[in-house]
C-alpha cells in the first residue's frame, strides 16, 4: 500500500519559484495608474513596494530563485506534507483517492508565510523599518507579524472590524510578535474617519483596510506597503505548493485529475494550481484546476471581468480581473479571508480563457463537510479551506456515481483552531447563507471606473 503521509527532504525543497507569466497564451492587461489611467512602472509603485518585489510583479522569468535566506525559513515548516485522506475516502465510499497538501503546519497556521517571509526579506534588504497591511481574518497579520519579528521590522495591521470581533485570538497573536493591531475602519487614517462619518457601525472589509494601510504607508518614508494575497508577486511566492505536491504525488506514482483549492484573492489557489497549469498550457496534461469561493461573495462566478480598484478608496492601480465593484460589502459570513471583492488578476485571466474553473458554494454547506472532514481526518480546517474541502467531496461523490477511479488533490490552506467560535455558531444550527439577489450586485458593480 502506498504511503498516507508523503514526505520531502528539506533537500528536495524547491529553490525556484514559478512565474505562470512566462507561460500564459494571454497576459491581464497591465495595471493602470488611478489617477491617469495610463500603464503603471516601477516609479508608480516605489512608495509602496521595494524594487525587488516591483521586478517579480511585472517578470516574465519562468523561474525566480529563492534567497537562501528565505529558504532558511521556510525550512522551519515546508516541506509540508501530502495527506492521503483515506478514511474520508472510506466513509464517502468513493473510488476517488483524495489527497490534500496541508499549509496547517506552518507557524502561522496558513499559506501565508510563505509570502510573508519573502516579502518582508526584500523590504529589509531595501533598507525599509516598518511595513503597514491589512488583514480580513488574520491570518495575513499574524504572517506578516510573525515576518517582521524574524526580520526585526515594525508591523502595523488594519484588521477588518467584523473579524477583529469574531476572531480575537488573531489579535492576541499578532501582538505577541509585536505588531500594532487597529480594528478597520478606525480612526487613525482619512479614509477610516470617512467611513466611519457615513456609518459608525460599519463592519468593514478588505478593501477599506487596504484604503487604511496604503494610506498609512504612504504618508511615512520609512514605511512600505505589504499585501497578503491578489498580487503577482504574492501569487508566486505561493508556488512552492503545487511544486512539492507534484513532487509528492509523483511519490505515489500519481498525478491528479483535478486540483483545488479556495479562492479569496486567489494565492493558495494560484500556489497549489499553476504549476499544474504549466503542465495543462505547455504539455496538455488533462488536469482540471478549480478555484472555489464563497456564493456570499462570487468574484469569479458572478463577477465583472475588467479594470477595478484594488481598495474601497481608490488609491490602488486599477487591476485587469474578475469583480464584484469596489464598493461591494460581502455579507459578514465565517471565512472572513474570501470576502474580497476582486481576485488575482492571473487566476481571473485563466478563468476567463477557461484553463482554470470556479465554483461557488453556501457556508451551510461548507461547514458540514468541515465537520465530516474533521469527524473523518481528525483535523478541523479553517472554514476557508472548508471550500476546498466540499468541493474535493463533490468530486468524490462525482466519480462514485460514475464507478470511475479519480485523483483528487486539494489544498487545506489553514487550520481551523482560531475559528472555533464559528464551528460554535454552526453546531448551535444558527450559520445562515446569504444568497445575493442580481440587485444587490448591481449596485456595486454600477460604480466600476470608466476607462
Ligand atoms: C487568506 C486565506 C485564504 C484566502 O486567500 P487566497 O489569497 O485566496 O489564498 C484562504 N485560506 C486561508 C486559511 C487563509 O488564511
């Protein structure tokens, strides 16, 4: 029988990340200034990003190595292990084999780290003391936290006002690796007074904490501007998960049918599935790659492709990709880390060419495969995650009905430990969906910039 548990060495950790840009048959059109609408350069970005990290936005290199540095750090978590997820396969009675790459291992208890690490690394290097962020659930804090503590920056992070209130323990996180933690919107920058004039019970979100944390970058030269998720660059550094796992399944003398992975900006997903799109886009492999998210927010499924903001307020450069209007506020479900109104300008354009797919699904629905996958594996998933988790059970059932065998490889991109509260609300059989009314879509989408 094959191995349940399959490992890497530390020797047989990529060096490399990979950049998707070097190998997609269409490019998003290139991000535009606010403010003139012309094609951003470097120069624009300078006041938030260190150059490094401006050149991987923007490479078109196939292979971008890893500092030594960085993956000295990465050592202390990845590898992470491939899981075969046998006793899930057992209670599904599915022929499907399931596997899933699990990010819980981390110290932060996510993906995250993995951009974090690289991305406080270049700041440092550029000479810079203090990094300012948003975050939706917190994990993008407590990783960038955790970064800036290893790297001896300061770190200041917007947290949505919704999540700082479900999720405190986020908080206390953050703040034992010395970060400085202000629920958004809040009071210390314009664009957090402004939304707390027009209303001061405001649950914010995460393109008003962005408003917040580019603001606060901006106004302080000692201070950059650091993004957990929709970016290039971050989408990339993510790759080290799809590289391992198509290591690790080739272990098993496997390779998948089909990959997944949950989609709020879209880097766990981008992580886990690009390598594999290389394998689709340049050698025709026949692996379906899909990006779930929540039906309380259906960027990709429901979502207008073109030029949107990044943030509530405008100062971002205007991204090529799927959205739901800047100004859309996604009901306050339980994964608070999907609930962005736009998504990876890359994943968008590869769902948009139909080299990747989306699917959405109501939280209900989620947390019960959660808790089957929980009462299965014995590991509760963070509900983000918990997407990916359904989805990879939907195809289990799919292939049981047809009596066909199917790989199946998905990405648990966190832990579900700080998000018990939530399991609570579920067990009590109080999580309610909230399924958007076109109407309500419309208006957001009504006030897309003209370009
Ligand atoms: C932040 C987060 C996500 C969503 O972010 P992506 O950029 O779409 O990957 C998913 N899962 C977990 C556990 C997260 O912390």
């Amino acid at each position: 029988m094959s191995e349940t548990k399959i490992l890497l060495t530390e020797k047989e950790m990529p060096t490399s990340w990979y950049n998707i840009q070097a190998d997609m048959p269409n490019l998003p059109k290139p991000p535009l200034h606010p403010a003139t609408k012309q094609p951003v350069g470097p120069d624009d970005l300078k006041p938030l990003f260190p150059l490094e990290l401006i050149k991987q936005e923007m490479s078109r290199e196939r292979w971008i190595e890893i500092p030594e540095e960085v993956q000295e750090i990465y050592k202390i978590w990845r590898p992470s292990p491939v899981i075969r997820a046998r006793r899930l396969e057992k209670v599904l009675d599915t022929p499907a084999k399931i596997y899933y790459k699990y990010e819980g291992v981390s110290p932060s208890g996510s993906h995250k780290l993995n951009t974090s690490v690289a991305q406080v690394y270049y700041n440092k290097k550029a000479g810079i003391k203090r990094l300012a962020t948003e975050t939706g659930a917190g994990q993008w804090g407590v990783a960038l936290s955790q970064a800036c503590n290893f790297f001896g920056l300061e770190c200041t992070v917007y947290m949505v006002k919704v999540s700082y209130q479900q999720k405190p323990y986020r908080r206390s996180m953050m703040e034992i690796f010395g970060a400085n933690v202000f629920a958004s919107p809040s009071n210390q920058t314009n664009s957090g007074r402004k939304a707390l004039e027009i209303n001061p019970e405001s649950l914010g979100s995460l393109g008003m904490a962005i408003s917040e944390a580019c603001e606060d970058a901006v106004s302080r030269d000692d201070t950059n501007y650091s993004l957990g998720s929709v970016l290039n660059h971050v989408t990339m550094h993510q790759s080290v998960l799809g590289l391992e796992a198509r290591e690790q399944l080739a272990k098993a003398d496997t390779y998948p049918d089909v990959v997944i992975a949950c989609c709020g900006g879209g880097t766990n997903f981008g992580g886990i599935a690009f390598p594999f799109a290389h394998d689709k886009i340049v050698n025709g492999a026949k692996v379906r790659l899909i990006a779930v998210e929540p039906s309380a927010c259906p960027t990709l499924t429901r979502g207008h492709f073109g030029y949107d903001f990044g943030d509530v307020a405008g100062f971002t450069p205007l991204l090529w990709m799927y959205t739901l209007g800047k100004d859309f506020m996604p009901p306050g479900i339980h994964s608070g880390g999907l609930r962005y109104h736009g998504a990876s300008p890359l994943v968008s354009q590869l769902v948009h060419d139909g080299i990747a797919e989306a699917r959405a699904y109501g939280q209900t629905a989620v947390f019960n495969s959660a808790t089957l996958f929980a009462r299965s594996e014995g590991l509760v998933p963070a509900p983000e995650s918990s997407h990916a988790i359904h989805c990879a059970i939907e195809e289990a059932l799919a292939a049981r009905e047809a009596g066909e065998a199917r790989t199946i490889l998905f990405n648990l991109s966190g832990h579900g430990l700080l998000d018990l509260p939530s399991y609570d609300t579920f067990l009590a059989g109080k999580l309610i969906d909230f399924p958007l009314p076109e109407e309500n879509l419309k208006d957001a989408l009504e006030h897309l910039p003209q370009v």
